[in-house]
C-alpha cells in the first residue's frame, strides 16, 4: 500500500489522504476519514471517479503529487540499468519492488551484481524490499535496502 498526504496551498489545517493499496489500481482520496472519491491517469490525464464536484486545481495537485514521487520512476530506472538482465519490474507499493529476470541469463552473477549496486539507486530513506526472480519464477533472492545501506 502506498499513502501519500495532500496539504492544499493556502488552506490551513486541511490534509487529503491518498492512497493505493496495489499498483495499478485507482487512488482513493480520503479526507476527515471518509473517502470522498477516486482518480486514475489514463493516457496522460487525471480522472476523478465519484459523485462530487471536485476542483480542477485540487485534482491536478494531488495528480502532479502522485507524479513526483519517485515510486513512480523508479522501476524504469532499474530496468534500464539491468536491461540486459531485466523483464519486468513492478512497483508492489513504494516499499516493495518485484523483479523477474530474462531468460538465459547468469542468475547467480545477476544477484552478486544487484546487491552490490542497488544501493545507488534507492532514493527513498525507508526499508525497501526487492524480490527478485529468475524467469521460470523457479529461483529467487530477497535484497532489502534502506537509504544508501544493504541491510541484507
């Protein structure tokens, strides 16, 4: 799950929760414990699901919010790094990162090469996990980073 707060310009003592509890699926919007609606991006645009009217600034605040956070880029970065190792990277939260591999590669060369390096990629001072498999899901290894340290 990913929860992000949305602290609106010029409103004191306002805060908009957002959250996703899987990639891929919509953001639901919470505020004062309520739910109030939920929003995607498709094609490029920020869509609002839900029976109020909600501004169009404080649609766009929360998408450009969602944009910038690095969970966001980084599974692209990871992949383009590794491309010749990589098939997939997903985003299972901003906490939590699946990997699988390309078939035919070194798995084991693979995982002494990510260990030593993921570490200069991770951005985020939080715990992050990296489950990584080969691509007959047969084999895997776990790295989990904080900040700039390999904590195992």
């Amino acid at each position: 799950m990913i929860e992000l707060d949305y602290f609106p310009d010029g409103v004191d003592g306002v805060v908009y929760q957002v959250l996703q509890f899987r990639a891929g699926e919509p953001w639901r919007i919470v505020y004062a414990g309520e739910l109030i609606w939920c929003m995607e991006k498709l094609d490029g645009l920020w869509y609002v699901k839900g029976k109020l009217s909600i501004p169009q600034e404080l649609i766009e605040g929360i998408g450009g919010l969602i944009d910038q956070q690095h969970f966001n880029r980084f599974p692209m970065e990871i992949k383009i790094h590794w491309e010749a190792y990589l098939q997939e990277v997903i985003a299972q939260g901003d906490r939590q990162y699946l990997l699988v591999c390309k078939n035919g590669i070194d798995f084991d060369r693979f995982e002494r090469l990510f260990r030593a390096f993921i570490m200069n990629l991770v951005r985020d001072p939080w715990e992050i996990c990296f489950r990584v498999y080969d691509a007959e899901m047969s084999e895997d290894f776990e790295v989990v980073v904080k900040g700039s340290e390999l904590v195992y």
